[in-house]
C-alpha cells in the first residue's frame, strides 16, 4: 500500500509528459541513460536527473500473493482484466489436480511478484507485475473429482437458475477451473496468461476467455467508481473491502472454502445501438442515477442515500418503480454482493458499430442467498433489460489463499 | 528506480531444499554427521540451489536446470549428481561441434562454481541430464537430487516438474533427441 500511496503521491503533483517519458528510461536503461536525461532536461530548462530518476513506476507495484485471502478479489480492481475458464481433460483425477494446482500457485506467487515463472520461456516479460493478481475459481466438476467425499460440493457451486432475460450462448457458459488475471498493464496480464496456461496445458483445455478494461492506472484517482459502456457510474453501491460488512458478505467461515467466497461470472451484452436512441433523461430515469456524477436522482452526490418515498409534483416516484437501483436494492441486507466489473468491446461485425457490454463478476458468500434473489428481482422488472442481455454464466467456488510453501486449493486437495 | 519493491519467492524449491553437512566417505546422504576433513565447512555446506525445475517426460531422458550457489570462500566443484527420478544422471555442457551445430555432452571434471559464484544451469546450456528415467516425470512432481562435491560432501535438493517445449539439445554420443514429442 505504501508503494501505491507513493504513486499517487507522484501523480498528484502532476508528472509531465517528458518527465514520464525520462522516468521510464532512466529506469530501463540505467545510469547512461540518466546522464543523458539530465543533460537533455536541463537543455530544456527544467528537472534534475535525481527528480527524473525518483518517478515511480506503475509496473514495479506489487500485490502480495500468499494471505488468508487469494487476491483479486479485495485488491483494488487493476485496469485490466482476463478471466479464463478450463476445463478438465477427462483423465484429470484428484492427484493431477493437486499438482496442477501446486504448479499454477507457484506460478502466479512468482509472476505476482515480477519473478519468472520456473521455465518462463520469456523471463524478461515477467519484471513489469504491475500489481498482476491471479485468483483461482473450481467449477462443481472440479470440486467433485478433487474431493474426498462429495459433501465438499457447496449446494450453490451449480449453474444459477434459469432467469427470463438470459440469452446463454454455451461459449460463454460454466468451466471447472478458472483463472483470473488482472494487471495495471495489458502486457503483463499477456504473459501471465500465456504462462499459467502452458502449465495447465497437459490438465485442461480452453472453455473460453473473456477481457475486459476499466480506465488505464493513473488516468482516474483511484477508488472512482466504475463508468460501464453506456456511461454510468456502475457499482457505487458495493461494501468497501476490509470492513466488516463485506468480510460479513464475501467470506465463507467454514468448510475448506473458509477464507474464500464466491464468484459469479455474468457476461452481459449491452445494445449501444437501442440505448442510443434513448434521450438524457430517459437514461436517467431506467438507473434512477444521474449521468453526471452517479447521483440517486433524489440527490446530489454519488454516494448519498436515494429517498425512494419521494415523488414528483404530479405525484409520481422520482425514482421510478422499474429503475435499476430501485429493483436491486433489498429490505433484507444480507442480500447484498461484492462487485468486481469489467467491461468488454469486442469487434463489431457485419453492419455492426460495437459489440460490447459488461463482464459482470461478484463475490458473494452464499450464491443462492445472496445473489439469485437479487437477480430474480431484476429479472421480474428493470428497465435496464431493455438494453442489456446475460449471454453468458458460470459460478466457481474461490478457495481461500495459501502460505508460502502451500498452494491454492489445498484446503480440498491435500 | 530500478530496484523491485519485493524479494523474489521460491516457495516450491527453498520449502524442501535440505542441506546436508558433509559426510567424507559416506555415501548415505541422509547422515548428517560433520565432515571429518580439516577444512571449517565443505563444499555441501557452501552451497544451495534456487529455483530448480525438471522437464516432463514420460520416459527416457530429461534434464534439470537451475542455479547453483556457492556462498562459501573456496571453490566448489559439483563430480557427480544422483537423482530418485533417473537411473543414470550425468553432468552436461552444450558446445558447439565441428559441424556447427550445438550438442551436449558430458563436463569433463564437472562443473566447478567460484567462491561467492554461483552456476546458471539452463536449457541450451549446463545442465543435469537424466538419461533413463525411473518412471514418467508429470508436471507438479516433485524430483530429489543429490550433488556430490570433490570433497566428498553432498547436497540435496527438490525440483519440481514443469511441463516445457524447450531443452531438445541433440545428445553428442547417441544423436538421440531428449525432447518427448
């Protein structure tokens, strides 16, 4: 935290664009090239080679692998974003698992840390982790075929029920192990991913993979609330990591997923081309949000509580019966998640413009308690459904984090 | 700011490496009586290895990399190496033949690794040949090694198996190909 913090620190003062460019070589090259940097700022009239040379880096930040907890999940989100789920090659039995679990976690503890991976055929690529994080997640195929008795199996490791609004198409459905990697840079996540995979090769076969960005590190302060694809603040309304509410919320306590949580994995298509036929107020009023800021439209301010009892002149609610924050939010507290969202921008075909949307991810203790109830609530009625489509769905069981020496998923394989 | 904000990990290899204390004419490497030369600390003593790794093969021949250190005053010199995954272990160079092309083959004396030097053994490079192994070397296994110095001291290590496209060095003597596809 205190590199990040240092980082920020930096980019509150402003980094010039040269000073950014010299950070990055001096860095690079070494001290040749920070001669030549100072000499060549100096000629421009500012800087000095030990203030070009104290720029932080974004890619040398790192976030810790071993903990109670796998990261990637409280981790600050990183820009970006590669979920990949895997399935089992059909011999894969309980000890296969174990070592593919003991090399892919030995893996990521090292590339996390901008080490090479044992046999990284490209080193090099790993000294940038640029706060990378891998989180493994078991799909109920897994579980199954790893554990000893089948009473491991969560009752909600299971494909979530059949909602009105799902479209699934079976490429983006389930898997029994995924993998997310998250990085500050788009490169880094590549290797990892490239990496982790050659290790699973012999045990697994691709499902599927989806990508999906936020704002590039630094562009934004950190901690802003997402914007989704059609412009909105998405996620303000999400427990803040380490507190109590979502340790309450995200945590199993027990079992051999105790210390880990759940993870559903929603792709949500968004139809740019309808939701632009959609005036201002229009798009205001399906969210019961501003546009602006995120504001309830009862408020001012993003975070401020919406009054869902007051009403318009004539009467009517100011945030209406069908809007999104209306129907996601529950009388009953406990039927709250953690939102972990990325967004996607495939390439558009035919006559299309974009194909894009949302790759919803939510951390939740309790699938079924948590989760179904508050999505069947938006199945029955949202006006956002008139825009987006789930295209796609998987729930995994995320085991919770390991010691140096152990491995992710030991609680159900060892 | 070149400097990485954390220290490298090696969960795998340092969790199981075992050093062993010298033992002079012993060749039970679990002993770990002290050695009975003259000399403070032998070469066993002197040494760790980091990050060692095998390659997966189902049979015949492999090799294992990583990187030997020795962190005493004197040289070291690695003679011999035994490992629990092959029957027959030898220590290789790779160097370029007459024709050209690059070959691996046995290091006349072994590998000898400087005082406060260590030794990368890498594919395309020095390396642990397993020339017949004992049965199929899977991604995630773990593989014992023991390096026997010229000073009759040993040291033991764990590599883990990793699966890798790599490391298909023409063998000089058989112009076998160790790779497994």
């Amino acid at each position: 935290m205190t590199a990040r913090d240092q980082a920020h620190e930096h980019g509150r003062g402003g980094p010039t664009r040269r000073q950014l460019l010299f950070g990055g070589a001096v860095a690079g090259i070494g001290a040749v090239a920070a001669i030549g940097a100072d000499t060549l700022a100096r000629g421009q009239g500012g800087g000095s080679a030990s203030t070009e040379a104290e720029q932080a880096l974004n890619g040398d930040l790192t976030v810790p692998f071993y903990g109670t907890h796998q990261a990637g999940v409280e981790t600050p989100p990183q820009a970006h974003a590669t979920l990949i789920a895997l399935n089992l090659r059909p011999e894969i039995g309980r000890d296969d698992l174990r070592r593919l679990m003991q090399v892919l976690s030995d893996d990521a503890s090292r590339l996390s840390q901008g080490v090479a991976a044992l046999a990284d055929s490209e080193p090099e690529l790993a000294h940038v982790p640029a706060r990378l994080t891998v989180t493994f997640g078991f799909g109920p195929e897994l579980v199954r075929r790893g554990a000893a008795d089948v009473s491991a199996l969560p009752s909600w490791l299971r494909p979530l029920p059949a909602f009105g609004v799902d479209r699934l198409e079976e490429a983006w459905n389930d898997g029994d192990l995924l993998i997310q990697v998250a990085a500050d840079d788009a490169f880094t996540v590549a290797h990892a991913q490239r990496m982790l995979l050659k290790d699973a090769r012999s045990f697994t076969t691709v499902r599927w993979t989806q990508t999906g960005f936020r704002r590039a590190h630094g562009s934004e302060k950190s901690g802003t609330t997402m914007r989704n694809l059609f412009g909105q603040v998405d996620g303000t309304v999400n427990p803040a990591p380490t507190t109590e509410d979502f340790d309450g919320l995200v945590w199993i306590t027990d079992g051999w997923l105790a210390g880990g949580t759940s993870m559903v994995v929603r792709r949500i298509s968004m139809d740019l081309d309808t939701w632009d036929r959609l005036d201002r107020s229009g798009r205001e009023q399906s969210t019961g949000r501003l546009l602006s800021n995120g504001a309830p439209l009862t408020g001012t301010q993003e975070h401020d509580e919406p009054d869902f009892e007051a009403t318009t002149a004539i009467g009517f609610p100011v945030i209406a019966e069908f809007s999104h924050i209306r129907r996601a939010r529950s009388e009953d507290t406990s039927q709250r998640i953690f939102r972990r969202a990325y967004n996607y921008d495939d390439a558009p075909r035919g006559d299309q413009v974009s194909t894009s949307g949302l790759l919803f991810v939510s951390f939740q203790a309790d699938v079924d308690a948590q989760f179904v109830p508050l999505q069947r609530r938006l199945d029955d009625l949202d006006l956002l459904n008139e825009w987006t489509t789930p295209i796609g769905s998987a729930v995994f069981a995320i085991p919770p984090g390991c010691t140096e020496g152990g491995y992710i998923g030991e609680t159900l394989l060892a | 700011m070149t400097a990485r904000l954390t220290t490298p990990t090696v969960a795998l290899t340092l969790a199981a490496l075992v050093v062993l204390a010298g033992c002079s004419s012993n060749d039970d490497t679990t002993s770990t009586s002290p050695s009975t030369s003259a000399s403070a600390s032998s070469a066993g003593d002197a040494v760790s290895i980091d990050d060692a790794w095998v390659k997966a093969a189902d049979s015949g021949m492999s090799a294992a990399f990583g990187e030997i250190k020795n962190t005493g005053t004197e040289d070291v010199t690695v003679v011999s190496v035994t490992s629990s995954a092959s029957s027959m272990v030898e220590l290789h160079e790779t160097v370029e033949n007459e024709t050209g092309a690059m070959v691996m083959r046995q290091k006349d004396g072994g590998f000898t690794i400087p005082a406060g030097g260590d030794l990368v053994l890498g594919p395309g490079a020095n390396h642990i040949m397993l020339l017949d192994l004992t049965e199929p070397l899977k991604a995630g296994d773990e593989a014992t090694f023991t390096l026997t110095f010229s000073d009759d001291s040993t040291v033991e290590f764990t590599a883990p198996t990793k699966d890798y496209s790599g490391a298909n060095e023409t063998y000089e003597d058989s112009e076998m190909d160790m790779g497994d596809e």
